[in-house]
C-alpha cells in the first residue's frame, strides 16, 4: 500500500466540495485508486475515513489513495491555484466547456471539482475555477451521479494523458 502511494501519478487531483453520501465518498477512492490521482481534497462537510459506509464502497482505496480535509473548499481551490493547478469544475453551467471538446495542455496538472448531489458545485467555488466542463448527456434526466461523472470525467483526461505518452 505504501510503495502505490508514492507510486507516479496522473497529474491531477479530485476535489470533492461537499458531498454527502459516504457511499459516493467510497466511489470516489475508487475512481481514484483506479486512475491513479495525486490526492483527493475532501471538501467542506464531506466526511473522511475512517468511516463504515466510506469503506463499504471504497474497497480499502481510502488507504491506498492520498487525502486531506479542507473545511473550506475556496481555500483549497486558491492553494491549488497558487501551487500551478488548473482548476476545472464539473457542473452543467454556462459557458462550460462540453467534456470530449477539452483540450488538456502537457506537463500541466489539473484540479477537478466535484459539488454537492444536489446543489451541484457552490457558487463561491465556482467563482474561483479556471473553467467548467460538462458531460454531454441525451436522456430525459439532466444530471449524472456524482460519482459516475468522476469516472467519466477522470477517465477522458487519463486517455488523453496516455496518448501524449
């Protein structure tokens, strides 16, 4: 566990701005586990492990995966941006950016901000970010689970970080 830790990493980290279902919060280690994130920043009231319902769903990924709690979420998204992050949220708002139309720059690490199940990404939050990306969709409903855009989301900059290799 501790060799994948300090593994390398996609340049990117996940920014979670106040998820309330620890099921998601376990799905989100996943994704991350998966698709080798620097870290997650676990956002304003999102609850950290350890925690049942957290583990449930991540499997054991919340010790594989590097976090940190930031109660509030424009300070870390200001540290990022300090630090030379792209700061992306992922939000169905005006003048994003739809998902497969995004072109990540090389050697450039990214922040991607995801919001509340339903409120979405706070304004606050979002009056700081470096843009919005939004995830085409075709049904009758207008929103993914926040944690299957993460996959979604992740997985397009992953592929296109693999084919610059």
């Amino acid at each position: 566990m501790d060799e994948f830790k300090e593994s390398s990493k996609f340049p990117y980290v996940i920014v979670l701005d106040n998820i309330r279902s620890l099921n998601n919060v376990g799905s989100f280690f996943r994704t991350a586990d998966a698709l080798r994130a620097e870290k997650i920043i676990l956002g304003g009231y999102t609850q950290e492990p350890p925690h049942r319902e957290i583990t449930r769903s991540a499997l054991g990924a919340e010790l594989s995966v590097k976090w940190e709690k930031e109660p509030v979420v424009s300070e870390a998204i200001l540290k990022l941006k300090e630090e030379g992050f792209i700061v992306l949220a992922v939000e169905q708002a005006e003048n994003s950016t739809l998902l497969h139309e995004v072109e990540f720059m090389a050697n450039q690490s990214y922040a991607f901000v995801f919001g509340n199940e339903v409120e979405g990404v706070s304004d606050e939050v979002m009056a700081l970010v470096d843009g919005c990306v939004e995830i085409p969709q075709f049904g009758t409903k207008h929103s993914f689970n926040v944690s299957v855009s993460a996959g979604i989301v992740l997985w397009e900059f992953v592929s296109k970080k693999l084919k610059e290799k």
